[in-house]
C-alpha cells in the first residue's frame, strides 16, 4: 500500500512538474480602448519556442484604436522604431525600411475589437526583448520587455 502511494505521488509531482515546464514560454496579451497591454514584463527560457496569443478586448474600431504586438532585438530603439511605423499604414503600422524591420523578431496582425492572433517565435539568447504596439501613438503606454533567461 505504501509502495502505492508514493508511485502515485512521484507521478503527480512529475506531472504537475511537465505542466508547468510545458506553459513555460506561452505569454498571453490582451489590449483594449484605453491603451493599455495587460502586462508589461515577462520571463521565458532563450533558445526555446514561445507562443504568444494576443487580444484585442477593446469595442471602438481597428481604424481608430487598432493594436498589435511586435517584439524587437534587445537595444532596439522603441520611440525610433514607433517613428518609422507611422508611415507603414499600408502595412498596418510595420515598418517596411530595412534598418527597421531588421529589428523585428515577431508581430501579431493589427487587431481590431474582438480579434485575436496567435504567434509563435524563438529569442535566440539571453536578454531583454522589447515589445509594443506600433499604432500611432500608442507606444507611449503600450510597451514592455521579454526577459530571455
């Protein structure tokens, strides 16, 4: 009986464990009309694949208060690289100049009320991976780090 008990308690502790190591580098990010993500710090493992699932909870429309999320390299510039976005409207606010969108690691689409976008990325090292969103204006409030460890 205790033979038993401790098998089945070593295989819930191993099961909790892989739960928790599986959802590791999954972020989920929601945004609404007051331009606001719902977190703005996040830890994941470097090297490894991370899926972020972005939403857009907010109700006015994607003309007005559209948001997206896109990661750039460590040391990136955020206010020069909002800068260039504002020009890129027909690429829904992604720069499209090779200085720019060479600091882009990963972006969701441009989400209108109620939309959602799922991606997936590797952060190839250690380091602090800026993120925002490239609308006009809105990466004054709408930005944060990717902490690879």
């Amino acid at each position: 009986m205790k033979s038993k008990i401790t098998t089945l308690l070593t295989l819930l502790i191993a099961s909790a464990t892989f739960a928790l190591g599986a959802d590791s580098n999954s972020i989920e990010i929601t945004a609404n009309d007051t331009m606001q993500y719902s977190a703005k710090a996040f830890e994941v493992k470097a090297g490894q694949e991370v899926t972020l699932v972005f939403k857009n909870l907010g109700k006015l429309p994607k003309a007005a208060m559209g948001h997206n999320v896109v990661v750039l390299k460590p040391g990136s510039n955020v206010a020069t690289f909002a800068a260039s976005a504002v020009s890129a409207v027909a690429n829904e606010y992604i720069p499209t100049d090779d200085t720019q969108k060479a600091l882009i690691i990963a972006h969701t689409k441009l989400l209108g009320p109620g939309e959602e976008d799922t991606i997936t990325f590797t952060l190839p090292a250690p380091g602090a991976y800026p993120f925002l969103c490239s609308f006009p204006g809105h990466f004054a409030l709408m930005q944060g780090i990717i902490t690879a460890k």
